[in-house]
C-alpha cells in the first residue's frame, strides 16, 4: 500500500482562521478551536513542513503570507451531478497508486490528494506536486471495452480539461497531442492513463489528471515551460469548486466515449490542435522521425506526413515542433 496521510481536520479549521491575514495568537486559536496551544503550535509546524508560508512574530502569533482553502469532500459532493466514491489524502505517494491498491467498488472511485510525494508524469518522468496549490485528481472508471477500443481515450481527458478551464474565460488555450493542455506555449495541466485489469471484454481505467490551479512563480524543480490558471487569470481559484467542475465533464465526457467512442470527439480536438500543420519531431522508443502534422485519425493516432508524401499513424511518443530554419539530421525522414 503506497504511503498516504488521511485528512487532519485540525489543519482545516486552523487555516479557516488564518485565512483572514491577521495574527492569530496560539492561545486565543486553541481557545476558539478547542485544541492545547501545544497542538496548535504542531499544527502550524506540520503546515510549514508541507511548505506553506507561515509568519511567526512573537507577542502577535502566527498569520499566513497567502490564504489557502484546502479540498474538503463535502465541498466537493454537493457540487456533483451524481454520486461518486471519493477518497481524499492531505498527502500520497501518486493517486493513481492508491487507485491501483484499493478494491474495486461498484460504481466509479475517485482520489484526490493535497501533495504527491511520487506523483507521475508520462514517460517516467515525475510530476511536480506541491501541497495545497493544484488539482491531482485519479479516476477509476470500468469500460465495457476491449483494451483495443480504449485508444483516443487520453485526448478525450486532454479534451474534458479544455472545457472546464475555458468555463472560466480562459482563452488561448490548445491541446498538445497526446495529453497536454497547453497555454502560450506553456503547459498547464497534463494526464495519464493506466489500464489496470483486461477480462473478457472488460477493463479499467485509471485516469490521473494534474492540473496547475493556484502554483505561482518561484525556484520549481519543473523543466518544461509551465504556466497555472491563477497566473492567467490573475486570482486565485476556488480548488473545490473547479473539482467538482472538472468531475463533472469528465464523467459526461467518458459516458460519450463509452457510446460513441472518439470519433465522437475529432471536431472538438481539431478545433484545439496546437500541432495542426505544423513541422515536429516526433520520438518514441523505437525512433525519432520528422513531419508536417495531417490531424488525427477516428482512433486518436496521430498522422504525420513524412518527407515522401507518405502519410503514417502514430499510438504513442513525445513531440516537439519544429522552429523555422531548423534543418532535420541525416537519417530523418
Ligand atoms: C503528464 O503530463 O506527463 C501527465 C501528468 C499526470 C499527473 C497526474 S497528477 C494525478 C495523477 N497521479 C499521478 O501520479 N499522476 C497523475
């Protein structure tokens, strides 16, 4: 079982006080809060050690640099259009992990996590997870589907969080094949998808969406250009309210991939395709091969035409567009 932390309700109530940027003492928090001034005081140092800036001035008490909401369940569920089994952690090693290790409940799982310890990103690569400042959201969704009907299902995650960032007037933004969500240039939210169990026609899915919410500048160990809705909007956003948005067009977008599957999807990704006509480099583990984007096919592969005018499909790989006056390497086609 990977490492979690369940919820303390302390660090809610505790940060529901100090969310009105005025110094709080210990005394008068423990007071309202029924807690020793010795338990407040561990509270404060457990939020410093998730990195939360806390400002401590003796004789005036604790106050915090920035406010901070934290995801509370109830929240959540009352925002939902149905119900969902939903499994909240202050911290976790990755929710796609947890996913993987609990016992599969009728119906369709979700988990949710303040901070990743192991959070994943594709290609092995790590996805940065600070506490309390974006969404790590995993679903475990069953398909009656064979593993083979499942391609095109990451453009359709890439697609539901298109729409639920431009419910909030985001505009500029484009979906970067397979699963990136891109804004200028940089990116904002990214998935992955792990097909977990495959029986007779049977299998599931394990959805992970992280998407940049609240994340401001800093010293981040993330090596991609990156951006975050509050640097585009300017505010930050209210994380419960924008989960349960984000539940919400994900569950009506799978019911549709159910049904139709993603030929049911092609018009809104071609509507928001960074790559459209554009030269890439396209690698994966076999190679690394150059060509001008054609658009995608009904199974969400990716066409590029190569040097001989031939056309080719691709599943899976990483891409880079190609800046003017960049000559291709012998070898490439
Ligand atoms: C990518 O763009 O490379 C995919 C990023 C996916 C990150 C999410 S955060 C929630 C879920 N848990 C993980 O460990 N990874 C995914």
């Amino acid at each position: 079982m990977p490492m979690m932390k369940k919820f303390n309700p302390n660090l809610v109530k505790l940060l529901n006080i100090l969310n009105d940027g005025q110094y709080h003492d210990g005394d008068s928090v423990g007071r309202r809060l029924g807690m020793t001034r010795s338990a407040v005081w561990k509270t404060i140092k457990k939020l410093e050690a998730y990195e939360v800036a806390i400002d401590s001035v003796k004789g005036k008490g604790y106050a915090l640099f920035d406010p901070l909401i934290l995801l509370e369940t109830q929240k959540i569920k009352k925002r939902l259009n149905e119900k969902v089994d939903l499994h909240l952690f202050e911290s976790i090693a990755s929710t796609n992990d947890y996913l993987k290790s609990i016992k599969p409940v009728k119906g369709i799982s979700f988990c949710l996590a303040e901070q990743q310890t192991s959070g994943k990103g594709r290609l092995n690569r790590e996805w940065y997870s600070p506490f309390g400042r974006n969404i790590y959201l995993s679903c475990l969704y069953s398909f009656q589907k064979d593993i083979s009907e499942l391609s095109g299902l990451s453009l359709v995650i890439s697609l539901t969080i298109l729409k639920t960032l431009k419910n909030y007037g985001i505009t500029g933004l484009f979906v970067k094949w397979p699963n990136d969500i891109v804004h200028g240039n940089k990116k904002i939210a990214g998935s992955l998808i792990e097909i977990q169990a495959e029986t007779h026609g049977f299998c599931q899915a394990i959805i992970g969406v992280g998407l940049n919410v609240n994340m401001l500048g800093g010293d981040l160990p993330i090596t991609q250009a990156w951006t975050s809705m509050r640097k585009i909007l300017g505010s930050p956003v209210d994380r419960n309210e924008l989960c349960a948005r984000l539940i919400n067009t994900l569950l009506a977008d799978l019911r549709e991939f159910e049904e139709v599957g993603f030929s049911g999807f092609v018009d809104r990704w071609s509507e928001a395709d960074a790559l459209a006509n554009q030269t890439i480099t396209l690698k994966n583990v076999r190679e690394e091969i150059r060509g001008k984007v054609a658009g995608i096919n009904e199974h969400g592969h990716l066409l590029l035409r190569l040097a001989n005018g031939s056309i080719r499909a691709f599943s899976s790989g990483d891409t880079s567009i190609v800046k003017k006056g960049e000559h291709s390497s012998p070898g490439h086609s």
